[in-house]
C-alpha cells in the first residue's frame, strides 16, 4: 500500500484540506465514497454543504465532521481518512484499509501517528501542511488566507494522486 501523509501540527486544517481534495476527487471521477463507519454514502454535494458550515465556524474543531471513507477509480482502491492526526485513530481507521492501494491521511509532525504510518509502508510520501498563524483582527480575513492555503494544498495533493 502506498500512503500520503499529510502532516503538520495539531488544529492548523489538515482534515479540511483532506475533504476538499476528496470533494475534487468525487467530482472530477463522477465517483461516491463510502464512510466506512455506518456505511454511509459521501458525495461532493454533502462535502461541499459541510465544508460551508466549517468555514462559518472559522473552522472550529468542538464539532467538525470527519470521515474514513473507501472508493475505487479504475481498478485501483482508495481509503482517505480526514481524521487521524493520532496514533489511536489512524490505527482504527486503518483496519479499512488492508485492501487499498493508496491511502491518503494526516499526521503530526512526530510520535505515534507518524510512527504509526511509517510501520504501515514503506512507501510513503510525506506532504508538509501549509498554514496561516498569527494575530488577526479580522477574521474574514484569516479565513480567506486559510482557504487559500487549503486550496493551494489541495493542488498538490491532487498532483500526486495524478502522478502516483
């Protein structure tokens, strides 16, 4: 299995960058994914409406939705997991994944969920989080600069998923 990780430290939106690149995903392959818990079918149209309320919230982390999803493309099966910056959520949502070809993830800069994925593969690509920190005193203002990020971050993702 091959593994893009896309590691930076905590509460900076790797998971939001992981739905939008799975929302990309869903849409330029005409594609559903499954959540692996609940069974539940996740379509960009579902992505798109709950990215709208993260963004609403500044991307507040009490209450964000997550999702550990699977999907094919050709003949090749994906696993994607928007949570599981921790070694304890990384090793559950990985138990989905034993049948996959490429798994993207994130993970911390260090300990147990990077040592957690480099016990998973020996093929791993590593992707540095771009972000924005710092005193704002306008939030519509970060926020723009943290979608923007998201964005550009995206791009790079889906440049390996193409090149992969």
């Amino acid at each position: 299995m091959k593994i893009v990780a896309l590691f930076a430290r905590g509460e900076i939106g790797k998971s939001t960058t992981l739905k939008i690149f799975l929302q990309q995903l869903l849409e330029k392959n005409s594609i559903t994914a499954k959540n692996c818990k609940g069974n539940e079918i996740i379509t960009s149209d579902r992505l798109k409406d709950e990215l709208k309320k993260e963004n609403a919230r500044l991307l507040s982390i009490s209450d964000v939705n997550n999702y550990t999803v699977t999907f094919e493309i050709g003949k090749v099966k994906y696993g994607l997991t928007t949570r599981g910056d921790n070694y304890e959520a990384l090793e559950e949502d990985f138990k989905y994944f034993d049948d996959c070809g490429i798994v993207f993830c994130a993970t911390r800069t260090k300990g147990g969920s990077v040592e957690f994925v480099e016990s998973k593969s020996k093929d791993l690509i590593w992707v540095a989080k771009t972000y924005v920190s710092g005193k704002f005193s306008d939030p519509e203002k970060k926020l723009k600069l943290m979608n923007y990020t998201n964005e550009k971050q995206v791009e790079i993702l889906m440049e390996i998923y193409n090149n992969i």
